[in-house]
C-alpha cells in the first residue's frame, strides 16, 4: 500500500466542502446526463440506469476514499445489501472495506505521540511502522509488549471526529438526491451517535472489555484492552490470530469445517439479539470475524456496538415470532409500531411497503421453519437478492432508525452465511429468541 502523507487528509470544514461539492456536482451531472438520453434515446430497459448507478457509486468511492473517516464510513455502508440503495453501489464500494491508502510512518510516529504522550519506541518493546490494516477510521499496527505479550495498536487519522458533524451535514444533502424517506435526518442522527462513539477509542476499550466478559469462550475469542497504552485516539489491544474469510475459503475448508464456524457465526448473533443487555456487535462484515485454528470464532473490531431500547429490541421478536407463526393479526400493529407503517401514508404506500415486507419478512424467518437450515442454496439468496432490489425501489425508505444497525447486523450476517455456506442447526438460536419472546409476555 502506498505511503500518505498530511496533505492527503483534508481536514478543514472548507476543504472537506469542497471535496463533498465536486461529488455532488459529479451526481447532479450524471443524473442530468440520464434524462437527457431518456428524451433523445427513448426510454429506458435498465441498462442505462445501472450504468448511471455504477457511474454515481464511483464517483462517491473515488472521492470519499480521499476523506476517510464519517465518508468512507458511509461508503463502506453503502457496500452492503441492505436494499437502500441500488445494488450496484454494492459492487464499487466493497473495495472501501480493503483498499484505504495508510497514513506514512512519521505521521504514524506523531500520533501515537499525541496520544499516548511518547513515541511508540518508548510504549512498546517492538511496533512494527507498517499497518497491517487500513481502514475508513484508523489503522492497526502489530506491536509487542514489554513483557512480549504480542498486541494490535489501532491508531486514528487525524480530525476524524472533528469532522464529524460537519461531513454528515454535506452527505445529508448528497444522499437526500438518493433516499426518499421522512426518516432520513433521524437516520444521519444514528449514524452521528455511533460515529461519535467510535471515534472514541476510550468507549470502544470499554466495549471491548463488555464483550470479552460477556462471549469469550471455547467457542469465541475476543480482544481485551490494554488501558494505560488506550486514549481517544490510540488503541491498544490483545492480538487475536486468526484468518479473515477469504483467506480461510483459500484452504479449501471441508463441509465440516464451514458448518463448525457457521454455526459458531449464527450462534454468536442470535445470543447477542436475545440478551438481556441488547448490545450488539453492530459491524457484521468479513474483516471483523476470524477462522482460528484451534476451532474458536475470533471476534474484533468494536468501535461500532448498538444497544437497542428495550421496546424495539422487544416488538422486533414479536414480530419475528408472528412471522414464525403466519399470525396476520399480530403482525400489522408491529409493523406500525416500528414505524413501518404509518397513518400518513398513502393507501397505495402502506400497500407497497406492507407487501414488501411480508415478503421480507418470510425470507428471513425461512431458517427457522425447520431444525437445520442449508445455507448453500443458491435460490434462497438469489430471493433474497432480489427482495433487496425490489427494496431499492420502494417509494421510501421506512422504518425505526434503530433498523440502521439492525439492518447492518443483518444483512451482515446473511452475506457472511452465503460466503461460507454451512450447513447450520437452527434449534438453539429458534429457543433463545423464543424464550425472550415468552419472557416478554410474563
């Protein structure tokens, strides 16, 4: 990876404006480019709106790749199928979770110095200057310590968080060109709260520590904080080993093997969701799961953890056990209260949305309609694809802004599933939702 420099991190509000202006610009002539091929070419089979879509979604990554920090946040975002946007932003903007250029060595130097007070040669007993990962936020470096405890050492582009309100104020106008919803300011307003929190590497050391008491098992493993080497912007942590996914799929692992740690994935996700403290790990995507050797699941990477109100964590297992059960009547008044549904809308809107939905709806819960569920099947995820397109087609985009990160963990968890392809036993996860669900009648 290519060495940056200071200069490569524009950090003003003007600066940043600028950068937020030329992409709009970009979008905004794209767009007008389109409606004038529809009046002079006829209308259009589809193939020049995804030429347009793919067009849009690289001028966005190309640009935001330049910002960094909350922008290429919400590239990344952007890369799963999460049926907001059309699909062939998912293409362009997967290259957002792996391909971010690296802050160079001296600025690396003065970072850590900045917030930990002295240089890494002075911290650790080894650092190693180059990053052995890069991404929208920070980068991590391998280190060891005095003692010779290998440790990982997460390190923050400069002015990340203060850039923060201002950048989601300029994609806020960016993307309101993209999303049709009433909800879409409560939207950016969830994404600034956990934006803000993940930033924020002292809260993420507290999450770290939260999950390696909750979930560090002989199936899971997980980090643990190294607190007098942590500040906002400099984190130190236990090193987990372990291979990301696609270089366990490189192994040519055995049916055997992809249902161990299928099941460990699907397992660690449903405990998350039916826990009485409703926080989960809220970033579902390859990078941040490991394939270990000696069979446990690595878990990494928790500067983004949700905690839901009780209320929504609670009518979501309502309703997914009045999916479960076809239970029409139950179904509906959930849908409202989870603002699905609303009273303002249409008639032909809450049609739409209502069918979308139920359609949805009964994708999801298919795993858990019978004791093992074969994530290999490829017409399972082409029907799930395709309701994630008829989903970028909606008149709008609705729901709670808590579905944001449930969205995320979803979606997340789906794509990995359809990655890895286990075979997996789906009684466990079906009792603990159940059980959380006949505890909320008591």
């Amino acid at each position: 990876m290519p060495d940056s420099t200071d200069e490569s991190f524009p950090a003003s509000k003007l600066e940043r404006g600028k950068i937020f202006a030329k992409t709009g610009l970009k979008v905004g002539a794209n767009y007008a480019r389109y409606l004038a091929d529809r009046v002079t070419k006829g209308e259009d089979d589809g193939t020049r709106k995804r030429a347009l879509n793919t067009q849009n979604a690289e001028d966005l990554y190309r640009e935001f790749t330049k910002l960094r920090g909350t922008a290429l946040k919400l590239a990344q975002s952007m890369s799963m199928n999460t049926g907001v946007l059309p699909e062939e932003f998912m293409d362009v903007m997967a290259a957002a979770q792996y391909q971010v250029p690296p802050m160079n060595r001296a600025l690396v130097q003065k970072r850590v110095r900045d917030g930990l007070g002295q240089y890494p040669a002075q911290l650790f007993d080894a650092f190693e200057a180059e990053a052995m990962a890069a991404a929208s936020i920070g980068q991590v470096h391998r280190a060891a310590l005095d003692d010779g405890t290998p440790v990982a050492v997460k390190v923050q582009y400069p002015n990340v968080r203060e850039t923060i309100a201002s950048d989601l104020s300029m994609a806020r106008t960016l993307f309101g060109r993209l999303i049709n919803s009433p909800h879409l300011d409560d939207y950016f307003a969830e994404v600034r709260d956990r934006l803000g929190e993940e930033t924020d590497y002292l809260n993420e050391a507290e999450n770290i520590a939260f999950f390696a008491d909750q979930y560090t098992s002989d199936k899971v493993v997980t980090p643990t904080p190294v607190r007098d080497l942590t500040a906002e912007t400099v984190l130190t942590m236990t090193f987990v080993e372990g291979q990301h996914l696609d270089a366990f799929l490189d192994t040519n692992p055995d049916a055997a093997a992809r249902n161990h740690f299928g099941q460990l994935l699907w397992d660690f996700i449903h405990e998350q969701v039916a826990a009485q403290h409703r926080t989960i790990h809220a970033d579902a995507h390859p990078g941040n799961f490991l394939f270990r050797d000696d069979g446990r699941l690595g878990v990494i990477d928790f500067g983004c953890v949700k905690t839901f109100p009780a209320a929504f964590r609670d009518d979501m297992l309502r309703l997914w056990r009045a999916r479960i059960h076809d239970d029409e009547a139950a179904i509906e008044p959930l849908l409202y209260r989870l603002d699905i549904l609303r009273e303002d809308m249409s008639e032909s809107t809450r049609t739409t949305l209502r069918d979308f939905f139920d359609r949805f709806g009964s994708l999801i819960v298919r795993p858990y309609r019978s004791d093992t569920f074969a994530f290999g099947d490829d017409d399972f995820y082409d029907e799930l694809k395709a309701c994630f397109r008829a989903g970028s087609q909606l008149p709008e985009a609705a729901g709670s802004h808590h579905f944001v990160f449930l969205n995320k963990v979803l979606v997340g968890i789906f794509n990995l599933m359809h990655e890895l392809q286990p075979t997996i036993d789906t009684r466990r996860s079906r009792a603990l939702l159940g059980d959380t669900v006949d505890a909320l009648a008591l």
